[in-house]
C-alpha cells in the first residue's frame, strides 16, 4: 500500500505555506487521495496521475518535487531525498500499470488490427534509476502510527478551502475517540485500545456512521485500525518496552503530550464555532415555537412586527459596522503607507550603518596588515580561500549528485514516453494495413466491375441503342484515371509508399498501366493495373515483409538451397543490384580494363553491327520512361554496351532480342560495365550455344523440347492447340530469346530473371509451361483458331499474381532435372541438323536441275 506523509505547499491568502498531508494511493481510480491525517475518513482532495508527469528540479530544495497535471500543478515535499525518490518510483510504476491496463486497440472488422497490441510493462530490467529502498519512517502502514508532523500553529494546518469536510472529519474523530476511551476516559490504556481496534462491530459502526456526501472515497481497513494512533501513539506497549530505553518512553510521552495540546486547542475553537451555531439554532427555534404557541392571530402579528424591527435594527447596526469597517480599512491603508515610509527610513539607516561597518572593517584590516608580518597574512589568505574552494566544493559534489538523480529519472520517464509512442505507432500502422487490405479491396470490386463492362463491350451489338450508349459512356468514364492524382490523394491519407504503390511508373521506369494502342484494350490495361494493385496491397504485409526481413538478415551470399529458395521467392529491390552482381562475377572473370579497351576498339573501327544497333535502339522497351525518349540518358549507354559486346564476341556480334537483354540488365545494375558482363553471362554461360547465331538453330530446338515438356505436362492444353491447328512456338520463340522481356510485367518479369541469372535456362521453361498453366481454362474456352492467337498475343500481360505463377513453376508442376533437358536438345538437335541436310540436298538438287535446263 502506498501512503504516508508529505507536506503539500498551499496557499493562505498572499502567503505560500506548507501543510502535513496523509496521501493515499487510490490503484482503482490511479487517484493520490490527501487528507489531513491518517485517521480521517474524508478525503480533502485527489490529484488525478493518469495523465500526470513528475519531475523534481534540484533548484527547489532537498526533497521537493512536482506532480503536474493538465489542470495544475502540485508541489510537494518529502522528509529526504530518499522518500522522495521512492514516492517518484512508486508512482511513476503504477501510473504505467493502470495506463497499460486501460489502454487497449479497438477492435475491427479485418484480421490485422482485431487482436490487441500488447505492449511490454516490465520496466525492472532499465537501468536508469536503481530501486530505492523503502523508507518505512516516512511511508506505508508503519507511518501511520507516527505523530503527524508538527506545524508553527494549531490552525495553521487546517484546511480553510474545505470546512465542511473538517468538520466531518472531526466529528468522526470525536466519535471514534468516545467508542475508544471507553467509560474511564483514560486515553492511555493501551489495553483497552487494542481490544477496542480489534472489534469488527466497532469497525462497522464507524463505517456506518460517516456521512455521505459524495465525496467520501474508499478507504482500507488500515485506516480505521490506525486512525488514533496518528494522535500520539507511537506503538503498542511491547513496541515500546522491546525497542525504546525509559528516555525514550518519556520522551514519545512528552510528545504525545504536546501533540494532544496542539490537538485540544484546535477542537476547542471548532466546539465554539459549533457552540455559537447552535446557540443560533436554538434562538431560532424559540422564536418559532413562540410564534407557534400564540393564541391568536394579534399575538402572531406582533410577534412579526417585533421581528421585524428587530432586523431594521440588525440591519442598521451591520450599516453602522460597514461604515466602521470602511473608516478603518482607509484607517489601516494610511498606517500601512506611514509603515512603509518608515520602513524605508529604517533601511536607509541601516544602509548608511552598513557602509560606515564595512569603512571601520576596511581600515581595522589594514591596520592589522600593517602591523603583522606579510608571510603570515599571505598564509592566512592562502588557507582561507582554501577553505572557500573545499566548501565550494562539497557544495559542487552535492549539486552533481542532485542532478545525477534528477537526470536518472526523467530518463525513465523519457523511456516510458517512448514506449507510449512506440505502441502509437504499431497501433498507426496497423490500421495503415486495415487500409491497405480496405483499397485491396476497393480495387478487386473496380476491377470486377471493369470486367463486367468489358463483357458488357463485347456484348453492344446485340444490345438496344439506348443501352450500348449507356455502356459506352461507363466505359469513357472509367478510363479516365489519373493514377497521379489517386498518388497524391494517398499520399494525403497518410499511406506510406510501400502500402499504396499507386504511380505512373514503378521504381525501375517501367509504366504500370500499359499503353495500348487498339482502343478495346485500354479498358483491359486498367483492369490488368486494378489487378496487381490489389495483389501489391494483400501480399505487402504477409508475404512482402517477412520476405525483406529475411533478406535482411543474410550477410556474406554463398550458394545454399536456403539462398536459393529466397532468389525463387523473389529478390527485394534494395537487394537485387547486390546479388546481381555477386551471381555475375561468380560466372565471369571480369578482365581489367577489357570493357575500355573495347569501346575504343567500338570508336576506332565501325563494327557492321552498328547500323543494326542504331535502328534497334529506339524499339527498346518502349513502355519504360527511360527508354522511351530518344533523348533518355541510358541510350547512349545502351548502345556503348551492344557495341562492346559485338566485338567482344565476333561469333555472334549482335542479334536482334540482346539489345532488350542489356536494357534490363543497365536498369538493374545502372553501371554499364556491369550490365555488359550480365549480357556476356547470358550469351556465354546461361544460353546454350548458337542460341543467338545467325541460324538460330539452338532457339529452334528449344522449341521442340518445350512442345515436347507442353504435351507431358498440359496435355489438354496440348491437345486443344492440335486440334485448332496452332503453333504455340510463334508465341514462345520470343518469350525463350529475350527471357520473357516485353511480354510480363515488370514486377514479374524481374522476379523471373533473379532465378534464371542463379539457375539458368530451365528457369524459363518452367515459367514458360506456368504461364500456360495459369491460363488453361481461359484458353480451352476458345474454339477459334484466330481468337486463340489474338489471346495469345497479349495474356501474358493479364497474369497479375506473381506468387501464383511462382508457385505454378517450382511446385505444382513435376520437376525436370537439367540432364533431362540437355537429353531433350541433343535428341531434337541431331534431327533438327538432319532436316536441314535434307532441305540443303534438295535445294542443291533444284539449282543443279534448274542450270542443266538452261536459261
């Protein structure tokens, strides 16, 4: 239990004082009762901690600190630094309890924000202030069977701002004190006090008898066991004789003597003040029954008539007594001017005193100087201001030691405050998340409803004029998105970036609402957009964060199945220049000063590659901002890389497809030295040769086998295309050349790179039958050999959810080592070779037959 005494500074009138007052702490309300005495029932105020601050500046004084709250500020006074600190404690401990217990997160409607954050209360472990021990003299159960401490004056410790409440407690002290004298009024028989403090009538009777007014709070058992022991009883009578001598006893008596002076001398002017109201009370009821009795209506009436002059005559006597109170407070005005002159007068004299002292002192030094021997006067000098530097000194240790504690606390309280701001921000972002998951949402029905109008689209020639109209205008109006402005409104609401990656471009340049140019298709780039939006927004926080939060616990990269696994999963894009960069310098031996002399190679000769490069430049990623122009810095960049690589390797020099592959590679890396080892890392060491010869032979084989892979893996899918006669590899030729750029989106088609960079080409023909995988049934829906092409040419852009293809690729289809995968190529190479062989013969046999002929 917290309690004891403190000295509260209050105000009498102009004057500051300081009073005795019993605190108790309340744990229910977080309320610091104070009384005027333990054994008070009724509180005479309450200082509200929830919403407090303490601090305790050592300019105050010893002991001294302040509870502030927003209404006021209350300053008190503990008997020693110690019992001050360990209030200070004490409060600021269960302060943080009942805060932490209060506070809770409202509960919502989405999962992320219903459970409550809980936020860590043990502050034990913080070493900013050590525990303090407790100071049983001052505080807890033991101070209450302390005298009070002592004031100047009987009445100074009084409460004038609340009489009512001293009178209460006064009376109840009164009563209480009759049950406990008994009827020999002996208020020294421990014996009968102690059986009299025991009794659970007693207690109830005392309970019962305190008035109600609102303002009584509840109190412990400790009170009313205690409540007489404050007035003078230090112990019991085994206390006494166990842990005082005779001195002692007689000294606590004495005490107790003078503290129940003090006491009666205060009862006895409260029993005037009741006296003289009680003499008015019976006065009045003496003129009441008086008038009650009379027998008729004439005696009434004069007893109202003498009634009534009696108060003209009050009233003129108080006017009378107003005017004599004004004569003397002018009276009293014109004294406290002629006290202040005097006063004045006084000062001066004293002043003139003063200066005429420090003349005699002045010329009494010198003599003395003059007479005694210069070394011992500079002796004495010396250890005086010795002296002054020791005392000043001590003085200095004091004042750090003063502020070593004041700082050791408002430290603790910093440290709570940010607690308290570290739980508002886990509870703002958790509804940054039950806003993110709402624009999910949000986006997921516009889209629904974007696919609705499309179908409805598709769908206007057999519709009414009046509704086709209908239809296109709910078109135009959906495609009037501004995707900036939807960023600055975000923006507005607080939306970190990350939660709401609502703009134009992503961070590597790429458009995210695709630009198409047949106008059917804008409705359905919206949609494509709507769609990874929302797919951004769900995965952000379940799959996103602890994703980065892996790769930000990997140090040195070495290669491991974990390391693997996580390039699968996705790099984060602060991470995907490094690994980039390690997985290429794994694979390539980066010569000194080989990419410089190869551009001035590129400077000095014309490469017959150039005028192929130059015309390829503009047509390079055409959907990113910083190729689209050709005034973009990365061009010039692009084509230093492209040249580089034609002398590099003579064999294949440039092939149209690797002009897209070192684009992607300078967005990444920025460095175009970098982005020309990532290109001959592709070429050289991931693609099998001649993939980018002039016959292209390899690519060709590569088709052979993914048909192959298609029939075993999808074979409905397969079957469909055979019977529709189409040819899936004038689709997927490109998607195998250049790694599937220009046909995903950028956020899926990076992710898709990260493991073909780690593991190579089968990469692609796992993400190549996963795509096919994804939109089966859409295509087996299509019974038309020209609509399944039209699908064809652009579905890869309707594929929004990465994790889903991610998935498709390395777990759901059956995995293909890659020695199946080199048996497959050597298979469908030796008949590939032997196909054109033949067609070589063949046409070797035209020609021949064609010259026999003859012109």
């Amino acid at each position: 239990t917290l309690c004891g005494y403190l000295n509260k500074l209050g105000i009498k009138g102009p004057i500051k004082t300081w009073k005795s007052r019993w605190f108790f702490y309340d744990e229910n309300k977080c309320h610091l009762l104070y009384y005027r005495t333990a054994q008070d029932i009724n509180p005479l105020g309450f200082i509200d901690l929830s919403s407090a601050s303490f601090d305790c500046k050592v300019e105050n004084g010893e002991g001294v600190f302040e509870i502030r709250t927003p209404s006021r500020v209350f300053t008190l006074k503990a008997i020693s630094k110690q019992a001050m600190v360990y209030w200070l404690q004490q409060l600021q401990m269960r302060r943080w309890e009942f805060c932490n217990t209060q506070s809770r997160f409202p509960a919502g409607s989405s999962q992320l924000v219903n459970e409550p954050l809980t936020a860590e209360t043990n502050t034990d472990n913080e070493d900013f202030l050590p525990p303090v021990k407790t100071p049983t003299e001052a505080v807890g159960l033991k101070a209450a069977s302390l005298p009070a401490p002592q004031t100047s004056t009987a009445l100074q410790n009084i409460s004038l701002k609340h009489p009512w409440t001293e009178i209460q407690n006064t009376v109840y002290n009164i009563c209480g004190s009759k049950h406990l004298w008994g009827n020999n009024g002996n208020i020294f028989s421990f014996t009968e006090f102690q059986e009299h403090s025991e009794n659970p009538n007693e207690e109830q009777e005392a309970e019962e008898g305190t008035p109600e007014d609102g303002k009584m709070e509840p109190r412990l058992n400790w009170v009313r066991k205690a409540k007489w022991m404050n007035s003078g009883f230090p112990g019991l009578p085994e206390e006494l004789s166990r842990e005082r001598n005779t001195m002692d006893k007689v000294s606590v008596l004495q005490q107790q003597i003078l503290t129940l002076k003090e006491e009666v001398k205060s009862q006895k002017e409260l029993v005037k003040l009741l006296h003289k109201a009680l003499e008015a009370a019976q006065q009045e009821k003496r003129v009441s029954s008086m008038y009650l009795t009379a027998a008729e209506d004439k005696d009434r009436l004069e007893l109202v008539r003498h009634k009534v002059r009696q108060i003209a005559d009050l009233t003129s006597r108080l006017e009378a007594l107003e005017q004599e109170k004004r004569e003397l407070e002018q009276l009293l005005t014109l004294r406290d001017s002629h006290i202040q002159e005097l006063k004045e007068h006084v000062q001066l004299l004293m002043e003139k005193n003063h200066a005429k002292q420090e003349v005699i002192m002045a010329l009494t030094e010198q003599m003395a100087r003059e007479q005694t021997d210069p070394l011992q006067e500079a002796n004495v000098i010396t250890a005086e201001t010795l002296y002054k530097q020791q005392e000043e000194i001590e003085h200095l240790k004091d004042d750090i030691d003063a502020y070593k504690t004041q700082n050791q606390f408002l430290n603790s309280e910093i440290h709570q405050v940010t607690r308290l701001w570290t739980s508002v921000a886990e509870n703002e972002k958790a509804l940054l998340m039950k806003c993110a998951c709402l624009q999910a949402r949000n986006c997921q029905m516009e889209s629904k409803y974007l696919t609705v109008l499309r179908k409805l689209q598709e769908a206007v020639p057999g519709l009414p004029s009046s509704h086709a109209e209908l239809v296109r205008n709910l078109i135009q109006e959906a495609l009037q998105w501004d995707v900036k402005k939807e960023a600055e409104e975000a923006l507005s609401f607080g939306l970190t970036s990350a939660l709401c990656p609502s703009s134009e471009y992503d961070e590597y340049g790429f458009m995210t609402v695709p630009d198409y140019e047949v106008e059917d298709w804008k409705l359905l780039a919206k949609i494509q957009a709507l769609e990874i939006k929302s797919n951004n927004l769900r995965s952000q926080e379940v799959v996103e964060k602890p994703l980065r939060d892996r790769w930000n616990s990997v140090g040195e990269l070495s290669p491991s199945a974990e390391l693997k696994s996580l390039i699968r999963s996705g790099i984060p894009a602060e991470h995907r220049q490094r690994v980039w960069r390690w997985i290429v310098s794994r694979r390539c031996s980066r010569l000194p000063d080989h990419y410089q002399q190869l551009l001035q190679q590129s400077k000095s000769t014309e490469h017959p590659a150039s005028r192929q490069i130059e015309l390829d430049l503009p047509r390079t990623l055409t959907n990113n901002k910083h190729f689209s122009s050709p005034t973009s810095q990365l061009i010039p960049k692009l084509r230093r890389v492209l040249l580089a690589f034609s002398w590099h390797n003579p064999a294949i020099g440039y092939c149209q497809g690797l002009n897209r592959l070192a684009a992607v590679a300078l967005l990444v890396l920025e460095d175009e030295e970098s982005a020309f080892w990532c290109l001959v890392h592709i070429v050289e060491n991931l693609m099998p040769a001649d993939y980018y010869s002039e016959t292209l032979i390899t690519s060709q084989v590569d088709q052979r086998v993914f048909k192959d892979f298609l029939s075993e893996k999808l074979p409905r899918l397969m079957a469909h295309f055979e019977q529709y006669r189409v040819d899936v590899s004038l689709i997927t030729f490109n998607w195998f050349l250049v790694a599937f750029v220009d046909s995903l989106v950028s956020d899926i088609l990076l992710r898709v790179w990260d493991a073909f960079l780690y593991e190579g080409t089968k990469v692609i023909f796992r993400y190549a039958l996963a795509i096919f995988k994804y939109n089966e049934e859409e295509i087996l829906r299509i019974h038309d050999s020209v609509e399944i092409y039209q699908y064809l040419r652009f579905f890869t852009r309707m594929i929004t959810d990465g994790r889903k293809l991610m998935n498709i690729a390395f777990n759901d289809l059956n995995p293909f080592p890659m020695k199946l995968l080199r048996n497959r190529r050597s298979m469908h190479r030796e008949a590939l070779e032997a196909e054109l062989c033949e067609l070589e013969q063949i046409k070797a046999a035209y020609v021949k037959e064609r010259a026999e002929q003859g012109p």
